[in-house]
C-alpha cells in the first residue's frame, strides 16, 4: 500500500474516532477515506463496520445496568436486531459493488440528513415523552420498525443509531433506557454484519489494521477533549463533511466529468 494511503486511513480513523467520542458521525470520515484507497464499495462498507465494531460492544457494556431489569423484554428486540442485521448484510452483499455504487450517495445523503436534525428531533421526542417509568409493551409495528432499522444498519449503517434512538422514544421508552437499548442493539446488529462479512471474505484485514490504530487514538484524544471542544462547531463540521461527501458522490455517480476534464 502506497504511503499516502496509509496516512489517509490512519488520519481518516483518528478523525472518526475523535468525532464518534464528540459529536458522532465518524463513519463520513473513515467510508470515503476507504474508498480513496481503492477499495470496492462494498469491501470499503464492510470493513468500515469491523471497524466500527469494537467501539459497539463497548456502549452495550457500558449500558449493561440499566438494560439488566429489562429480562426477557428484550428477546424480541434482539432478535429483531439478529435477524435485521443479517439480512442487511447479506442485503449488501447480494447487491454488488455496482448497485452499492449507486446508492452511496443517497445513503450519505439520508446519513447527514439524520445528524443534521438530531437535535431538533431529540426536542421533540422529549416534548412528547411522558414521565413514567413503565416499560411500553411491544407491538407488531414497533418491531417491525426496529426490523427495518436493524436491515438498514446491517446495510450501511450511517446515522443507524439515530434511526434507533427515534424507535425506542417514539415507542414510550425514556431517554436513558432508550440510548442502552440502543447501544445493545447496535451492538447486535454490527456482530452479526461483522460475521457476514468476515465470512464472506469482504473485509480488507490491511486496510482494518490500520484504521483500527487511527480510531483508537482518535477516539482517546476525543474522550479527553470532550469537555473542551464547543459541540456545536463539531456538529457543524460533520454537516459539512458529509454534505460535501454526499456532493462529491452524487457528481462521481450521476454527472462524471467527461475523460479528459
């Protein structure tokens, strides 16, 4: 590999790494810098979420208290989880490079999008939140939702937890229950993608290595940073990249410069 992109991918992981501790969004930093690389969009997409893994297993972990009263309220939405991220990441892995292609930036577009009106969605969910701490019974249309978000984070994966944590509050669920619950089934979900795509052999191991040292450090310089980094220009700035990255790819997909311009 190229000397450049080395430093592209350990640069592109430390930036995803710090922004995940800060303000979310990393995977707009580290999907495209795999993709410049040369890898094929779907290789770039799954070994983007082993990347992405680590870090999942450790939010389950950290939210495992206020998850433990639930019991066995939370076999279905596991299984939801399960089977949601298998059939996105076999969904992925059905579909091909050339129709992944042609999706990234509708993808990207729906990912920004989704970051960009968290905070005002998260208003709302909290206006229409009513304060009790009962536990709202599943319904054949919340699972069915919680399905389709699991298929679209087995799938992609960008802004998934966004999609997640307005399930849960939309369903009744408080905000601290509904962000554990979110966190395990994310957990969920990029396990089982992560299976699929080891076992399909579409994960870069080079390329893994290399962003894995990039969001490690990212991630420990955005933890200690936390407290010091106004969060609304981290916001902003992952707006803009991810604008900037949905242009650029709906240009390189739709309307490619003529050879030779």
């Amino acid at each position: 590999m190229p000397l450049f992109d080395m430093l592209l991918l350990i640069a592109a992981g430390f930036a995803a790494g710090g922004m995940n501790a800060l303000a979310g969004g990393g995977t707009f930093f580290s999907f495209p810098a795999l993709l410049a690389t040369g890898l094929p969009p779907v290789t770039a997409n799954a070994t983007n979420a082993v990347a992405l893994w680590p870090a999942s297993l450790a939010g389950a972990w950290a939210a495992r208290s206020a998850l433990r009263p639930l019991g066995r309220y939370l076999i279905p939405l596991l299984l939801a989880g399960l089977i949601g991220g298998l059939l996105g990441g076999l969904l992925l892995l059905a579909s091909g490079d050339d129709v992944f292609s042609l999706l990234i930036p509708w993808l990207l577009l729906l990912a920004t999008a989704l970051f960009a009106a968290s905070p005002w969605l998260s208003r709302w969910l909290a206006a229409r939140r009513k304060d009790t701490n009962a536990v709202p019974p599943h319904a054949p249309t919340s699972l069915a939702a919680h399905a389709l978000v699991s298929i679209y984070g087995g799938y992609f994966g960008a802004g998934m937890g966004i999609l997640q944590l307005a399930a849960f509050s939309i369903e009744g669920h408080q905000l601290v229950r509904a962000n554990a619950l979110k966190n395990l089934i994310s957990a969920v979900i990029y396990s089982v993608a992560t299976a699929t795509f080891v076992i399909a052999g579409r994960v870069s191991g080079y390329e893994l290595a290399i962003l894995l040292v990039g969001t490690t450090f990212g991630g420990y310089a955005g933890g200690a940073l936390s407290k010091k980094l106004p969060a609304t220009w981290l916001r902003l700035f992952v707006i803009l990249v991810g604008s900037s990255m949905t242009l650029y790819y709906f240009q390189a997909m739709y309307w490619p410069s003529p050879a030779g311009l």
